[in-house]
C-alpha cells in the first residue's frame, strides 16, 4: 500500500512500482487506534452567506433536516427540482453577489445562520446516546462496509434496498452517537436512468457524474497527503483513490479505481453499481474488501469492529487477518479466530441465486498473493468459500466465507432468520436448525429522512420538540392517538396532493420525451383524483416480487378502478435489472397499461424510481402494496417509511410484515402459508389481494362520518404509527446492533442476539 499525492485539479497520480509487499508496507503504519476526525466545512460571518450555505451543503447531515432543505428550495424552487435536489450544483449557479441579494429578499440570513449553528453544535454534541452506550467504540470505532450507499439521491452511489438500508444505518449511527466510519465504492457513473421508449420498452442510460457538484473530498492521511491503495494480483495491480464524503457526525470513504496507472478495464470498475460480469464483480469486491481495510489503515483508523453489510466485502476479513498476523506474529487461523471475534456479518438475500459465488481461477488470480502472505493452501482458500470444503467442484461463495469469518451473524428479519438458518445448515453440522448461529436484527428507517415536513410539523406539535432524539422509543409514538382526527387527515390530504402533482408532472415530463400523442400528454396531465383511494407500488422488478400480482384478474381490477362511487388508481415505480429480461417483461406489463382506455388517467408508472420518487410516493399514497413470494422478501423497508407518514400497508405476510402486522395496523394477503409449487401460490395470492381490496381496504377508505372523514381509517393509521413507529426506526435497529454486536465484538459486555 502507498500513500500518494495528487496533484490539484487532476486525477490521482501513483508511485512506481516496487517490489515491497503489503505486509511490508502495512508495517509503516500507525499503531495507535486513532478516530476518524469530521472535518466539516466552516464558515466565519466575515464570509458571508455564500459560506454558510457551502458548509451546510458539504454534510448530508442537511438531507435529514426538512427546514435546511427549504432554505436551498426557496433560493430557486424549479432550478432546485431540476438539479436533482443537489445544493452544491444550485450554488454554483449563483454569483456571490446574486445570492447575497437573493438572501436578502427571501430575508434567509437568519435562518442560514441558525441552520449553521444547529450543525456546529450537533457536530460538537459529547452527551449521545453511544456516549453512554458504546463507550468501548470510541477510539476503535465499527468499520461498516456496503457495496452501495443511499444517502440521497443528489449521490448516486445506490441502486435500491440495500443501499439505502446502508445509507439509514449510518444517518442513525451519526444521530445515535455511535462511533462508525462507512467504507465504499465510489461510482462515477451510479447505477443507470431508466427511459421506457415508444413501446415503453425499459432502456439504460449512464453518465458520468461531476465530481465537482458532490460532497465530497480527497481523504488524507496524517500528513496531509491524498490517499491512494495498492492490490495486487496475479496478473495486475490495482490502484483506487479515497475520497470522504460527511454524513453528520459520522464519515463514509469511498474507494474510486479512476487513477492513472490503472488498466482501462481497471479504470473502469468503479464505472457503474452492478455492472459486467464476474471478472468485474470479483475486481470490486476485491477493492472493496482488501482496498477498504488497507484504506482504514493509511488513514490511521484501527478499527474494534469490521460489519460486512453482505457478503460483498467479506474479502475485508482475510485482509485483516494478514494485517494482525503481521503485527502480532500469528499463524492464519490463530489471526482468523480473533478475527471472526470482531466481525459481525449482516446477510440480506433469501434467494440462493443471489449470493456470489466465483471459481477456483477466479479466485486464485485475485485472492492469490494475500494467500501466499496468509501462508494458506490453494484447497485450504477454497475450503473457506465452500460450505462442503473438499468438494473441488463446489465453487468459493462469499456468504459461506462471510460466515466462517465472524461469530456475530444475523438475518435482517424474524422470518428471514429462520430462512438464513435453514439455508446454511450445512455449515453446521450436529447442529438442530433453531440452534444455527444466525440470529436477527430487523431493519428499520432513518425516520428524518423519509418523514414529510407536513408530518414533521405534525409530531412537533404534539410530541414535543425534541421527540426526534428518542424515536426508538414507544411512549414516544403512542402519543399520536392525542392528535385530533381531522388534523391528520388534512396533513395526509396536503401531501397526497404534492404526490400526485409529482407523478403527474413527471408522467407529462415522459409522455413528451417519448413523442406521445397530445391528447396522451393531456391525460397524463389531468390523470389521477385527489378523492380517491390510491395505491403505490415502488421497488425491483425482480420476478418474486410479483408487481403483476394485482394484474392477475385484469377485469375484476378494471372493476374496481371503474367503480362510480369507490374508485380505486394506481402508481407503480421501479426499475429492472439491465440484464433481467423476465423483470423487464414484467415492467412492460405493468406500464402497458397506462394506454388501455379501461385505466386512462388512473394508472400510472414513474420511470428513473430513486430515493426522489421513493420518498414522494411514501409519503403521499393512501396504501403501499407489497405482494413478494413468500418466504423471498427479506425484511423490505419501503412499507415502514409509508408509516411514518400516515400511509397503510397492504402486505404479504413476509419479511418485516410477518412480525409487524397485529390485524388492526394495516392489511395482510393471505395467512403467511407458501405452496410448493409457485403457481398454485401466485393464483392463491391474487385471489386474496383481490378479496383484500374488495372486502376491507376499499369499503374502510371510503365509509365516512358527516363530516366526510373516514374515522375507522384514521384509527387503523393511528395505530400503524403507534405500533410500529418506533420498532421499525433505524434508530432502534442501530441500537440493537450496538447491543448485539459491536459492543460485544468489541470486547465489551453485551446481549444475546435475538434469534
């Protein structure tokens, strides 16, 4: 590993080769466990609003703060929709001088220098909840790998659930108090814009990313110099800049593979989020993995406690072995078992064909000379990715590898517990599968950053000021049954109207970049009723997600979409994997629908579905439908953020559903039973949503009092917020983690996780 000065405005410049190994490198380090320090930007008075502004724009820490996010709003409401909500890029539209007169105008001074001081002093804040809770994480904090991160749409290094599961995580670590420094790719492509075109076939779309509008910076070591690791391969050697991007108190590095000195293919891998096949897959996970940690240490940070959010970055777990058995003078598995001690592994997929799996030759071209300096065999490398190691044809499986390179494991949900358990049996033989290691931690959402102002405001009023800081907490949310009926209704009427007239400029938007007919665009225009009962629909399109479900009985849905006095309309959003053609298919019959004249103007599909679009629908629909088959969905978090804001979920009883439905808080389809056979499943459960739909959603929604409001409505929203409000926060689910797995990976005393 080396330690490489850039040169200012230009790409990142490499040493010359030589022929020290990392080892020997790695013995130049820093021994002392240090913390990564927040550098935000600062700002004097002298510097005028400008600066301020800069600052705030420099910590996501704004993306979580509604009233911020209106000061920037209110600089230029159109130009801000159109730059994707990235202050940095609406700054930079503005001379000094303009925004000085803008400010005054708007009379934002004061307001900009509040903002800033609440920033200052959150950064500053020494009294948290990890203060007193995760005191052993102070000096060696919890390292948190992802291979995606959501933290807002204006950074495009996510593709979907996962990244924005890893992007919550580290909002509620930073609010928390929990000391926890994330660990990245930095894609300079993201993941793609989907168009449907004339056929309203899906089509991909990439573009680069300015660099220059995101918050980000080059991380620097402790002399100040840029940062840049080195891997080697068989065959290559692969160089990755670090760039640090601040997300409140807590700071995420990304690791970014465009630097001179790498091969064009190498360049390239940090293009786009899930792209290429495996050669490409394994060279990222390699950055991530082994690049991370060697990150961690050019930066100086030790850290207590490695998280592999997936098995992504189980790669980070040899790489830290190689690390302690260099410092410590150990063999591989007396450093592989102190190792496992420290890392705490997070798996998130059901479906067998979704974790990665590489061959022998893939592996040994890129896992070969960190083998050597492991001291390990070829077969002994292997044995580590297989849950039977001397089969020679089983190939090397990164959750296997996660698995046996940690003793705190767990599945995102009850249900996927028992799953995750029963999936990898095998790695534990004479074991009874209740008694499997894997335990579970359910997920949950950053509410700051999904929660509408209106509903903010909402809670402020009747929860206390400072309600945000505790909730985790049930007495908390149990005080919305204080909150007058009426008053909630009219602030879930005023955001389901913001909702539709985003989905409507947005379905104009694409009629008109498509060439649809005029009289099309019209109706895209006039589409959608305030007054009627509107479901959602946004995520994947993989095929077990079934967003065709509700399409089983197409006359039956024409029924109820048709009905004079109960209609019902539908938003649909979501995109398919480049390379599934059955998801895209899928998508093309969902989004067909929008030229049949028994839907016009009451189904909608929004292309390009992001955090934006996400955040728009959760807060606005009166039901967020969501039909997995069961047992597939692993927890799903779009339906907890649908919540916070006063939405109903009608569910499969799957994932975080199975332990959150209590038969008053929303709607369930089925009984939670899976069929052998998928089709006897999928008719099962059409006819279920169907029944669902037609016996308890729509007459509730619809049966109302004399003074128009649906009563039995509110009392089911009320009681999802009061229910689930707190359990399904990101708040609740970092302190468990804390509990269950950092402060004990640690070293410290902790709880058994739940199983």
């Amino acid at each position: 590993m080396k330690v490489v000065p850039l040169p200012s405005g230009g790409r990142a410049s490499v040493a010359p080769p030589t022929t020290s190994t990392p080892a020997e490198t790695t013995a130049k380090r820093e021994p002392a466990p240090v913390r990564l320090p927040v550098t935000p930007a600062t700002a004097t008075p002298s510097e005028g609003v400008g600066a301020r502004l800069e600052a705030l724009a420099r910590n996501m820490w704004w993306t979580w703060q509604p009233d911020v996010g209106q000061i920037f709003r209110e600089l230029d409401p159109v130009r801000w929709r159109q730059l994707n909500y990235n202050p940095l890029a609406l700054l930079s539209e503005f001379s000094p001088q303009r925004l000085e007169h803008r400010a005054a105008e708007l009379v934002l001074h004061s307001r900009v220098n509040y903002a800033y001081r609440r920033l200052q002093e959150y950064l500053s804040a020494e009294l948290t909840w990890g203060t007193t809770h995760a005191g052993v994480l102070k000096a060696r904090p919890v390292a948190y790998f992802s291979a995606e991160f959501g933290i807002h749409e204006s950074l495009p290094i996510y593709s979907g659930g996962l990244g924005v599961l890893a992007g919550d995580h580290v909002k509620s670590a930073s609010d928390l108090g929990v000391p926890l420094v994330g660990i990245g790719l930095f894609y300079n492509q993201g993941y793609f814009h989907q168009r449907l075109d004339r056929d309203l076939w899906q089509q991909e779309e990439y573009a680069d990313v300015e660099h220059d509008m995101l918050p980000i910076a080059p991380a620097l070591d402790a002399s100040g110099q840029p940062v840049v690791v080195e891997i080697n391969t068989r065959h290559s050697r692969l160089l990755a800049r670090l760039w640090r991007v601040e997300v409140g108190r807590t700071t995420l590095l990304l690791l970014d593979a465009d630097v001179d000195g790498n091969r064009m293919e190498d360049r390239e891998l940090t293009s786009r989020l899930y792209g290429g096949d495996h050669r490409v897959r394994i060279r990222q996970e390699l950055l991530l993995g082994v690049g991370g940690m060697r990150a961690l240490t050019a930066m100086g940070i030790v850290p207590g406690v490695l998280h592999l959010n997936e098995g992504h970055s189980a790669f980070a777990a040899l790489e830290l072995a190689r690390q302690r058995m260099h410092d410590d003078g150990l063999s591989f598995y007396e450093a592989q078992r102190l190792v496992a001690l420290q890392t705490a592994f997070t798996t998130h997929t059901p479906v067998a064909a979704g974790h990665d799996r590489f061959t022998g030759e893939q592996i040994e071209e890129h896992l070969g000379p960190l083998r050597d300096e492991l001291g390990i065999s070829y077969d002994e490398l292997m044995a580590l990715g297989r849950e039977t190691p001397h089969d020679h044809s089983e190939p090397f499986c990164m959750t296997v590898l996660c698995l046996k390179m940690s003793r705190q494991a767990n599945a995102v949900s009850a249900e996927h517990g028992r799953v995750s358990r029963k999936m990898w049996e095998g790695l534990f033989p004479g074991r009874a599968t209740e008694e499997i290691p894997i335990g579970h931690i359910t997920n949950g959402v950053h509410v700051g950053s999904w929660l509408a102002g209106q509903m903010h405001r909402l809670y402020d009023r009747h929860f206390g000021v400072d309600w945000a800081t505790s909730s985790g907490e049930p007495e908390i949310w149990a005080r919305i049954d204080e909150v007058d009926d009426g008053e909630l209704w009219e602030t879930h009427q005023v955001l389901k109207g913001r909702m539709l007239d985003f989905v409507r400029r947005r379905a104009v938007a694409q009629g008109e970049r498509r060439g649809d007919p005029p009289q099309m665009i019209e109706q895209a225009r006039q589409a959608m009723r305030t007054d009627a009962l509107t479901i959602g629909f946004g995520r994947r399109f993989a095929t077990y997600k079934r967003a065709t479900l509700i399409l089983a009985d197409i006359e039956k849905l024409a029924e109820m979409v048709n009905d004079p006095r109960r209609p019902i309309q539908l938003i649909f959003a979501g995109k398919a994997h480049p390379h599934d053609e059955p998801g895209k298919r899928l998508l093309w019959e969902i989004a067909r629908l929008t030229r049949d004249p028994r839907f016009a103007g009451r189904f909608l599909f929004v292309e390009d579905y992001d955090m934006s679009v996400g955040r728009h629908l959760v807060q606005g629909v009166d039901v967020w439908l969501n039909n997995p088959r069961r047992p597939m969905e692993a927890s799903g978090t779009s339906g907890q953020k649908v919540v916070l804001n006063g939405g109903l979920n009608l569910s499969v009883l799957d994932g975080w559903w199975t332990e959150a439905y209590d038969g008053s808080n929303g709607f369930a389809i089925g009984q939670g039973n899976a069929h052998r056979q998928y089709e006897v499943q999928d008719a099962r459960d059409a006819k279920a949503l169907h029944e669902t739909l037609i016996q308890e959603v729509i007459p509730l929604y619809y049966d109302r009092d004399r003074d128009g409001l649906p009563r039995a409505w509110i009392k089911r929203m009320k009681r999802a917020i009061r229910t689930l409000g707190w359990r399904f926060n990101a708040d609740r689910m970092v302190m468990d983690y804390t509990k269950y797995a950092y402060v004990r990976a640690a070293g410290g005393l902790s709880c058994d996780m739940p199983r």
